[in-house]
C-alpha cells in the first residue's frame, strides 16, 4: 500500500490504444483522473470501487469509464442514493454505454449492460472471509468479459468466484477454473428490458 502513496511521473507513461485498462481507487486522485483522461478514448476502461471512501475519485469521470463494479456502499456514496436500483438508475442516467455491476452481498448481484439489467443471487456458501470476495469478482469478470465480451456469461461466473472466495475455497488454477464453470450453470438470471 506504501507504494500507492509514492509518487508516479505519469508524464513518463506511454501511450496504449486497444488495451484493458484495469483501476482500483487505491491510486492517487490526480493520477486517477490523467490516466482516464489519457487513455479512455481507445481502451477499455474498468473501475473497481476498492472503498466507499474514495469512490469520489471518479464521479466526475463516468462518462469515460466502460464498466464500473461497486458493492452497495460504494453505490450509494457516490450516487448520494439509498438504494440500489436508484443508484443503478443515476449511473445510467449519467452513462447509458456503462456496463454496471453492484454486488450486495450474499444477497444479490445487479448489473446493467445496453438498456437490459441482469439480477442474480451469489451460490449460496458458508462465508469464511468476505475480504477479497469483490476483488476476485472484479478480476474473474474482467477475465472473462474481455476475452467473450458476454455480459451474462462473465457475470455468472465472477459471482460464483466471489462466492467461492468468501468461502474461503482454495485450489490449483485448473480445478478453480472447473469449480467455477460447475457452479455457474446453477446461477439463475433475471434479464429485463430497462426502461429508465
């Protein structure tokens, strides 16, 4: 974490076209900001909310994120909404093209992606740790999404790997990856048209 804290000569980056460009919120605002400002144009940009507490890095900047995954808390401090589905609806609303996804715990995953929202409920688990569980969906869906590019699809899968990594289950890449390809053909999801 020190490392985050450290200066980057960002002027130094070099310039990337059709990459997948990957951000935590751990990252100094400033950095946050010229980065998807330089690179947004011709690359996939994800955020994943990392905390409640620095959400605020990118309010400004919705409108050049292509997928924005956030847990609830996350949602409602940087929509100043108290529910998920108005938090859902502001992020719209802001960015029809953003593929969104808020987790709510065991309870619930909803997402949205070209004018359908998808609601799934996460396998049910014995939760071990919940740390991490958001990170691991994050990356299992990026994982996923950037090399199939289906939203339904992904989503299925980082749910179980979420899931999976609350539980505390742990095993080589090839058994993890067939625990996750099991499980998510058990993951039922609503798909509705959204209509604002």
């Amino acid at each position: 974490m020190d490392s985050y804290e450290k200066n980057i000569n960002i002027k130094l980056m070099k310039n990337r076209k059709n990459k997948k460009i990957i951000f935590d919120l751990n990252l100094s605002e400033k950095v946050i900001k010229f980065l998807i400002n330089k690179y947004y144009k011709n690359n996939y940009i994800c955020i994943c909310g990392t905390s409640a507490h620095k959400v605020y890095k990118i309010k400004s900047l919705l409108t050049k994120i292509d997928t924005l995954i956030l847990n609830k808390q996350e949602s409602f401090i940087l929509t100043n909404k108290n529910s998920i589905k108005s938090a859902l609806k502001y992020l719209i609303k802001k960015n029809n093209t953003l593929n969104i996804i808020i987790t709510n715990g065991k309870n619930s995953v909803y997402a949205y992606k070209n004018k359908k929202t998808y609601l799934c409920k996460p396998p049910n688990v014995m939760v071990n740790n919940e740390n991490s569980a958001g990170d691991v969906l994050s990356a299992v869906f990026n994982y996923y999404y950037c090399n199939r590019n289906k939203m339904y699809e992904s989503l299925r899968k980082s749910v179980v790997a979420g899931a999976l990594q609350a539980a505390g289950y742990l095993n080589n890449k090839k058994e993890y990856l067939q625990k996750i390809n099991h499980l998510s053909k058990k993951i039922n999801i609503k798909v509705s048209n959204y209509n604002g």
